[in-house]
C-alpha cells in the first residue's frame, strides 16, 4: 500500500485537504444542522462537539501509520469549508487486499449541486490510485436520497440492504451498504 494521499486533492470548483484549527466555525456551521446530520450516526453538534470533532481529524491527520483520511471540502473560488469527505482503511494484513470506507457530509446551502459527487468522485480516484485500495465500500441510511444518487453517481452499486441495521430516534432503520466494483 502506498503511504498516503497527496494532498490537496482539487476537481474544478473544489478543494480536498487537511482540517485545520482555523476551521472550527465553517465544521460546526454544517455539524451543527440538523438536516444534515439527520441521516448520520453522529449530530448535531454543539459546539463542543465540533470543536472535538476538529482535534480528532487534526489527530488522525498525524497518526502514523495513517488510517483515517477525514479532508475539509472547500470551495476553490474563496476557500470556504463547506463539509469534509472520508476514507476510513481498513486493517491491513498480508493476506488481504487494502479497502476503506468512504464518507462524505456537505453543508445543505450546497446541496443539488453536484459538489459531493465531484469531490467523491475524486477521492474516489485517487484513494484507489495513491493508496492501492481494492476496495471501498460505503454505508447509508436507507432514507437518505442524497448520499444515494452521490454513491450511484460515482459509480458504486448496492450490495445489500441492512433491515433494521441500526436504532435511532426514529426507531430500527435500514442501511444501504454499496460497494466500488473491482478494478
């Protein structure tokens, strides 16, 4: 596996890179929305919650060897974070092929604009390119029409839904889990 990512990752309007400390108010602008965190497993944020979300994508950031890629989504016109995108890899072994799981968030002022398909679409690329990723897999609540055309769009497929996957306010929900198709 290659050692990491380079970074920034940029696509026509956007910019994929590291967090950094001075990013605390534009994360905690979008994890602090309850729309946008409605379908996720974590929000929304106080602000405590955002500043400690920071830390730990400026901690994974340094961790080595790396296993988290949790990458501030800007604008490239003015450099405003408008979400973040992930790969989480899984455990490497000798005997298995590198994989991760990706993730994305985005701010709902930018939703229905292709933003998150075109910044998954090139984490995508170079996930699979600079660190030698067989494959990426990715999990979505099944009522989440937007991460779902974003997933199909980049071109992942649905392996399989979860019933009753995980417990929420709104009781048991299904969970979609897509999959990249092999190279």
């Amino acid at each position: 596996m290659a050692s990491a990512l380079s970074l920034p990752i940029e696509t026509e309007r956007l910019c994929l890179r590291e967090f950094c400390r001075s990013d605390a108010d534009a994360l905690h602008a979008y994890a602090s929305q309850e729309e946008v965190t409605r379908y996720l497993m974590w929000g929304p944020n106080d602000r405590q919650a955002s500043e400690t979300q920071l830390s730990s994508f400026i901690e994974a950031a340094a961790a080595q060897p790396r296993t988290v890629y949790e990458l501030a989504l800007s604008l490239r016109a003015d450099g405003r974070v408008i979400g973040a995108l992930c790969l989480y890899l899984d455990d490497a072994s000798d005997q298995e092929p590198t994989g991760a799981e990706l993730g994305f968030v985005l701010h709902s002022d930018f939703w229905g604009q292709g933003m998150a398909t075109e910044a998954a679409k090139a984490l995508l690329s170079h996930g699979r390119s600079e660190l030698d990723l067989a494959h990426v897999w990715a999990t979505c609540d099944a009522r989440n029409q937007g991460s779902i055309g974003v997933l199909e769009k980049i071109g992942m497929f649905r392996q399989e839904t979860v019933r009753g996957a995980r417990v929420t306010e709104d009781g048991h929900i299904d969970e979609h889990r897509y999959v990249f198709p092999a190279a």
